[in-house]
C-alpha cells in the first residue's frame, strides 16, 4: 500500500492530473489481481495432487437363471405347426379346447 502512495504521489508531482491516479490504480489492481490468481491456481494444484486415488471395484458376473417354459406356449407353438394356414386367433381357440393343465 506503501507503494501505491508513493506511486500516486509521483504520478501528481509529474503529470499534475486527475487521469494519472487514474491510470496509475487500475495498474497497480490488476497487479495485485494477478499475483493474487497466480498463489490461487498454485494452492489449488496441490491440493488435488494430495487426494488419494480410489480404486475401481471389480465387476461381479452375475449367473443367469435357467429359463423356465411356459407349457402353454409349447402347446399353442405345436398347434401352430399342425395348422400353419390357419388365423392365430383360430390357433388360440383350437389350442384352448386341446390344452390339458400339467
């Protein structure tokens, strides 16, 4: 803060004008802004080098179920085969009527 009194204090005795703070703040802001966003990006790149890395958990293979059939659907599939001209509504009514219940 020194600095910039000392600053400002040569820019009048100079240039003996308002624009010449002016100009002479802004400077001296985007100063302190840099180094201040320079110690910022430093601090913050050490901290996530520090962070421990988790390792990735091992896929498990599920083991499937064995499918079980449908016996209805069997049934309604062999009347399908005997009757292959036939409308599937017709093929249901045919199979209903044979259709014994396991």
């Amino acid at each position: 803060m020194e600095d910039l009194e000392l600053l400002l204090n040569n820019s009048d005795e100079q240039n003996g004008g308002k624009k010449a703070k002016k100009s002479v703040k802004k400077s001296v802001k985007k100063t302190v802004k840099k180094s201040a966003s320079k110690k910022s990006k430093k601090s913050a790149s050490k901290k996530t080098a520090k962070k421990p890395v988790k390792k990735a958990k091992k896929a498990t293979k599920k083991t499937k179920k064995a499918k079980t059939v449908n016996p209805w659907l069997v049934h309604v599939k062999k009347t399908m085969k005997e009757n292959p001209k036939a409308d599937f509504k017709d093929i249901l009514k045919m199979a209903k009527k044979t259709y014994k219940k396991v």
